[in-house]
C-alpha cells in the first residue's frame, strides 16, 4: 500500500509540472503574437510621372481600402523622402495622410511638419501645423 501511494504521489508531481510547463509554453506564444495585420508592408503612389515607393515596419487594415502604417514609414521617390511615425494610407484614392512629427528631404530642402498630406496621386503635399522649413 504504502509503495503505491508514494508511486501514485510521484506520478501526479510528474503530471502537475508537465501540464505547468505547457501552461507556461502557450502564455509565451500567445504574447508574441501581436495585433498587426501587416508585417513590414509595401505599397506605392503612382501617376504619369513619379513612383512613390511607402514601406513601414508594421500595418493595420482600418477598413478595404485604408491601412494603418505605423513605425518607421518612409516615402521615397527619385525627387524626395518622407519620413513619420504614423500614417493612414488609402490605396483605392492613393492618398496618404499623417497627423505625426514628420521630415521631408529633397536635393535642397528639408522641411520638418506636424504631419502632411499626399493627394492628387503623389503630385501634391500639403504640411500640417508648425513646420520649418530649410532651403540650401
């Protein structure tokens, strides 16, 4: 009797640290998951003239046609570069909207804004707020 209760007892230690560890395993996978639809995510303005490559670290679908770019979201075309935080890109209107600390660069000018606006398919840029602007 006595050896089948301390065998009975181990095997339940055994068990309650197998089902502890799997407990731990699975609360580790579920906080890496985020709540990023997109990683890394690529897009692009076009009209006759220009391109305008957007790239960002991470992105959320807000409905079909507008995402969330967020983290390190740079516009780059041969004329220019955009750089922000946070920016509402719609790819059916090809607009693109940011209400962050932004940099614009170019061969001689660097503009720093409040946020801006890319409407008119890339051809035109509105700066939000107090900007400064830096001609060479």
């Amino acid at each position: 009797m006595l050896g089948i209760s301390v065998a009975l007892t181990f095997i339940v230690i055994i068990f309650s640290k197998q089902i502890s560890i799997k407990n731990i395993n699975l609360s580790v996978i579920q906080n890496n998951l985020s709540n990023i639809d997109i990683s890394e995510p690529k897009f692009a303005i076009s009209n006759d003239s220009k391109k305008i490559h957007i790239t960002a670290k991470e992105g959320n679908f807000l409905n079909n046609d507008k995402i969330l770019l967020n983290k390190k979201v740079k516009f780059k075309s041969n004329d220019f570069s955009i750089e922000t935080d946070k920016v509402v890109f719609d790819r059916n209107k090809q607009t693109a909207e940011s209400r962050s600390k932004s940099i614009f660069k170019s061969k001689n000018t660097t503009i720093s804004s409040d946020g801006f606006n890319i409407y008119d398919n890339g051809k035109k840029i509105i700066f939000y707020g107090n900007s400064l602007i830096v001609l060479k």
